[in-house]
C-alpha cells in the first residue's frame, strides 16, 4: 500500500515496503478487431476472478485506449492468467514492473 501524505496543496504518494509484495508483474492485453467486449469481459473474469464490473472497465481501456493492465502478481500467476486470456485469441503480453 502507499501511504497518501500532504506535500503543498496536492496530495503526495509515497511507496512503503509493501508496495512490492505482489511479485512486481503484470498482464497487459491489447486491442483487436475480433473479440467482442462480453468475449473479453467474460475471460478477464475468469482469468483473474475480478468482479463484471472490474472487466467491463477493463474491456472499456482494451477498445478506447489500446490496452489495459489486467492484473499483476508473481511471475507464475501472471503467466498462468495470461494462458487464460489468450485462449480467445487476443493479444496478451507478461512483463516485468519498471
């Protein structure tokens, strides 16, 4: 978690340790002109178990903005929701966090 303090008039966030307990890895899938949005929200829920309204705002970022971060977690998990994700035929890439 961040932890929000008061810098000036604007908000700050500053890291604390356990910001890195997830596994610093992450799921990013991308656009196509072939999968619907119900094809796409029904694999981000049950790739990563998020909520409808979680993956419909996810399917949202995937269509307007190119892409979307989809979940983050260890290097395993990541690849293992991903295997998931590309059954429908999408675009998915795992990374490492910057």
């Amino acid at each position: 978690m961040a932890r929000l303090t008061m810098g000036g008039a604007l908000p700050v966030l500053e890291p604390t340790t356990s910001d890195t307990g997830f596994g610093g890895w992450i799921v990013t899938v991308f656009n196509n002109d072939v999968n619907t949005y119900q094809e796409v929200i029904e694999i981000l829920m049950r790739a990563t178990g998020c909520p409808f309204e979680e993956a419909y705002i996810e399917a949202w970022e995937i269509d307007h903005l190119g892409l979307s971060v989809v979940h983050h977690g260890r290097q395993e998990e990541c690849e293992r929701v991903a295997a998931v994700i590309a059954t429908i035929g999408i675009e998915v890439r795992v990374s490492e966090m910057d």
